[in-house]
C-alpha cells in the first residue's frame, strides 16, 4: 500500500510547539503519537509517509509509531528512547551514531539499513526482518533476537556485548577496547560463555535438555531425521542435527564430538553409513545416554559399542514411524534415568 497521508514536513509544520530545542541545536520530541489517520484505532495501515528523512541531532522519546514508514532516511546522531516501532518500515536506512534505547521494533524491516557507530542496547527485534547491508561498531548488549530474519549476505563486525549505552567511538576516545562477537544472533550465547557462572548455567542447560540426532542424509533420511527432531521438541528436548556447513576450525568427526559433548542423549540411525564412526568417536571421549535403532541387522561391531558404553540401548523396528515412535518413550525414559545414573557417578567421583 502506498502511503498517502502527511509527510516528515506536514507532521513537523502542525506539531512545531511541540519541539523543543535546546543551546546545543539538539531537538526534543516528547511522546509523539505517529499514526495516521489518529482515530482509525489503528485499523487500517498507518498512512503517515516519513519516508527520505534526514533526522540529525534529535532525542524522540516515547514515541508511538507503529508500521510507520521511514524507508530510505538518515538518521545521524538520533536517540530513540522507549518508543514503539512495530512492523515500522527501515529498509535502506543509514543509522550513523544513533541510539534506539529500550526501543519495541518487533516485526519492523530493516532490509538493505546499515548501522554504524550505534547503540541497540535492550531493543526488542523479535521477529524483524533484519537482512542488512552492514552492522558494525554497535552494541547489542540485551537485544531481543527470536525469530529474527538475517541475511548471510549481511555484513557484522565489532558488535559490542558490554552493557552500556555509549557508543564504540566513546571507547576508543577513552584508549579501550570493549568486548565484542562479529554475529548478533549468537551475542547473548558469547556473552554467557565469557561470564564464568552464566556459562556453567548455559553448560548445564545443554546437558540436560540437549539431544543429539545422528543419521543419514540421503534416500529420506534427512526427513527422517527432521521429523524426529520436531518429536522430541514436543517433549521439550532441544535436539540437534549436524546439517549445516562445517566449523572451519574444526573437521566433521570433532564437530559431531562437540555436539555431543552438548547433548544430553544420544539419539543414532544405525542406517547411516558415517554413524557406526561417528557413535565410536563420541563415546571415546564421553559417556551418554545412547539411543541406538534399526530396521534390519545392525553392523556388527554394536556389541561393541555395548561393552564401551553401558547406558546403550536399542530400538529394533520394523520401518514404520508407528513402531518407531512407540517404543522411543520408554526408551527415552531408561536414556532419563541413566543419566541420572551418569551424574551420580560423577557426584561420587569429584565430590
């Protein structure tokens, strides 16, 4: 829909009292209410068309600007302080040393912006459309992530993870370097790693909601596997497949080695051909709960795999989901109570 009510200047010419300007040239908007027409009870799309502004030197608190549209605006040295920009449209914004503090922008688009030398500290962007050409030397300490959309393509670096509401150049004028990740999806996941008790509480998480899905890929497996991880959602586990590109620090056996080193259980598809390797070298390095199951003769080795690891247990089926399905609960329930077992023994050992 294309907006056809006032614009940036119509809105600024009507509201001109309501700004306040103070000695340093820096213009106060307090709890504007940006929605057009102002009585459809928000029914109907906002109509306002703030689209092409160039806002500089302006703290606008309180605002209420829900699917407004800002689209192809510059925002130089804007504070946004507790405002509501819901669905609001951002595409191809430049945001330069601009702060949105405690702002809403669930469901906002954002696609094509760059933000440079900004603060998004404590901003809610669940479920924004965030495919941006850049983010670099911003905070994103506290952001609220879900859901959010990001490009592959989008540029990220020096994000800053520290609770704060300076900007990046504010450290450098004061000769430090503040911490920082270069993906703001895993910031808050970084952050608790580098705090000592938050990564034990993040550890520990993991470990007991975290299972581990091995499998083959190809001739319906990759399904196989997807249907089993929505399975074990339901039952409140986080499950993980290994179906995305490899670490570059890492080479495949240790990837699948460190993610089970994450899990809970593990949960194996005898029929593929890597995971008889791939269950060896896991349990080489730890002891889990292991779910092992199969439709015809399983390899030969599994006595094995047995003797190494006790807490192994076993689904003979006939290669129907049904029969699959039936038996996993209680298997499930033996994989619960071994790890109890597991963490018994390692209470006794180190305590």
């Amino acid at each position: 829909m294309i907006n056809k009510g006032p614009t940036w200047e119509d809105w600024k010419k009507a509201n001109e009292s309501s700004i306040d300007l103070d000695d340093g040239k820096i213009a106060y908007i307090n709890s504007p209410y940006w929605f057009y027409p102002p009585d459809a009870n928000r029914k109907i799309a906002n109509q306002y068309d703030f689209s092409g502004v160039e806002l500089k030197h302006v703290r606008i608190t309180k605002a209420f600007a829900e699917t407004l549209n800002f689209q192809n605006s510059v925002f130089n040295n804007v504070v946004f302080d507790d405002g509501d920009f819901s669905t609001a449209n951002f595409n191809n914004c430049k945001f330069i040393n601009t702060t949105f503090r405690k702002s809403t922008l669930t469901n906002a688009s954002f696609n094509g912006a760059s933000f440079v030398n900004c603060n998004l500290n404590r901003v809610n962007l669940s479920g924004a459309k965030f495919n941006v050409k850049e983010i670099k030397e911003t905070v994103v300490y506290g952001v609220s992530a879900w859901d959010m959309e990001i490009s592959e393509e989008s540029i990220q670096s020096n994000l800053i993870i520290e609770n704060t509401d300076r900007l990046y150049s504010h450290f450098l004028d004061e000769g430090r370097i503040p911490m920082m990740v270069e993906n703001i999806e895993l910031a808050q996941f970084i952050y608790y790693l580098t705090n000592h008790k938050k990564m034990r509480d993040t550890l520990n998480i993991l470990n007991d909601k975290g299972v581990l899905l091995l499998g083959k890929f190809k001739d319906g497996g990759l399904e196989r596997l997807y249907k089993m991880r929505d399975w074990f959602s339901e039952q409140n586990y986080l499950p993980m497949i290994f179906d995305f590109e490899r670490p570059s620090n890492l080479d495949l056996t240790e990837t699948i080695i460190t993610l089970s080193g994450l899990s809970k259980v593990v949960v194996a598809d005898l029929s593929g051909d890597s995971v008889p390797l791939e269950l060896q070298a896991i349990l080489n390095n730890f002891t889990k709960p292991v779910i092992v199951y199969h439709d015809k003769a399983p390899f030969s080795m599994i006595k094995d795999l047995k003797r190494k690891n006790k807490y192994l247990d076993e689904i003979k089926y006939d290669g129907s989901y049904e029969q699959l399905y039936r038996q996993l609960p209680q298997k499930l329930e033996n994989a619960e109570t071994n790890f109890k077992n597991i963490i018994l023994d390692l209470a006794n050992e180190y305590d």
